[in-house]
C-alpha cells in the first residue's frame, strides 16, 4: 500500500485553497475519493461548491464553519468553541472512516492559529491517520509542529494582489 502524504499549503498569498481544489481535481480524475472539509464559511456562496457537486461521488465539499470568528486566540465566544469542537469532531470521524483518498482540511491552519483547535490534538489524528490517506492542510500561520510533521510544505508569498488597489471580490476568482 502507497504512503500518504501530509501536504500544507500556507502563506499570505493567494492560491492556498484553489490549489488544494485542483490537486483535488487531480485525483478524482484517477477515481480516487476526495474530501475537503471547510472550517472558516466565507461570506460568499463560492462556484466550487456547484462545481464539485457535479463530480460526486469522487469529490465532495462539506462545510462546516458557521459564525463569527475572532482573530484573537484569546477571546473566542464559547459558542465558536462549540462549533469548532464539533466541527473537528466530524472531521476525525470522516478521516477514520477509511473512505477516502484525499482529505483536505481548509482553513485548519487559522483554526489552530485562532486557539480553535488544539495543535497536539491535531498532530495525535495525522499520526494515526489511514496509512494510505494524503492530508492536505491549508490556511495562514500554519503551525511549526504541523510544518516539521508535513512531507510537503508550500508557502503562498504575497507578491501583489488586485485587492490593492481597490478591485472587489471577482467571481469565479474569489468565489
Ligand atoms: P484562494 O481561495 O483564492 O486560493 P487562499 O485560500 O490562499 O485563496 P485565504 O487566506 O483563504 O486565501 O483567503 C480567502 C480569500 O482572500 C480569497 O478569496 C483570496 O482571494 C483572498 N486573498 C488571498 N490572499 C489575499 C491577499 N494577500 N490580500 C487580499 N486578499 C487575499
Ligand atoms: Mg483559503
């Protein structure tokens, strides 16, 4: 049986998420199953959701972010807390399920960096994952422990972005 990897996608530029969508793609186009959990709900409704609604059973969205998150790590609503437990309650039960190939974890990154998600938590679950599952983990400030554990690291560095000089949110470039 292949090994699978531990793949983050992190930085302050863009491409993190689409990235893991195509690596994604890649895969369910050998039959391979493919998951992508979505921990942080954006405020719009994104064209990939309808896009991989089509490739089903191969690929799935589930979304499982809801509220308003504070940046402070500090001072997250008890219910943030909730939702985030619960939220990666779902995810351990999913990644145990044996039914995938890919799993990829969005935002898990800012999660653990917002104090949503405990680091060790997280590292105990990669370290008894399916032998043959791939992890990709995406989101800003990814975790030191989680980079020294990862096969694969790449960091998205902002060189510019439209967003400055003023260009809203572009369909089908953002959402
Ligand atoms: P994408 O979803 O486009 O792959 P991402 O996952 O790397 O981007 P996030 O940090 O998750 O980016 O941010 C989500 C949204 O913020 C995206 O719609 C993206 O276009 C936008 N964004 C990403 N990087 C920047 C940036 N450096 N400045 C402003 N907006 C950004
Ligand atoms: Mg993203």
């Amino acid at each position: 049986m292949e090994k699978g990897l531990i793949i983050v996608n992190t930085g302050n530029g863009k491409g993190k998420t689409t990235a893991a969508l195509g690596l994604g793609l890649r895969a369910a186009g050998h039959g391979m199953k493919v998951i992508m959990l979505q921990f942080i709900k954006g405020a719009w409704h994104t064209g990939e959701l309808d896009a991989i609604k089509r490739l089903e059973p191969y690929f799935k969205i589930v979304q499982l972010g809801q509220g308003f998150i504070r940046t402070n790590k500090e001072k997250q609503a008890e219910s943030t807390i909730e939702n985030a437990n619960t939220a990666w309650n779902y995810a351990k039960k999913e990644i145990f399920s044996n039914l995938y190939d890919v799993f990829i974890l969005d935002e898990i990154n800012n999660m653990i960096d917002y104090g949503l998600l405990n680091v060790d938590d997280v590292i105990t679950v990669l370290k008894n994952k399916p032998a043959r599952l791939n992890v990709i983990l995406t989101g800003r400030n990814a975790h030191n422990k989680i980079i020294a554990l990862a096969d694969t690291v790449t960091e998205m560095r902002e060189v510019k972005h439209h967003y400055k000089k003023g260009v809203k949110a572009k369909k089908g470039i953002e959402f």
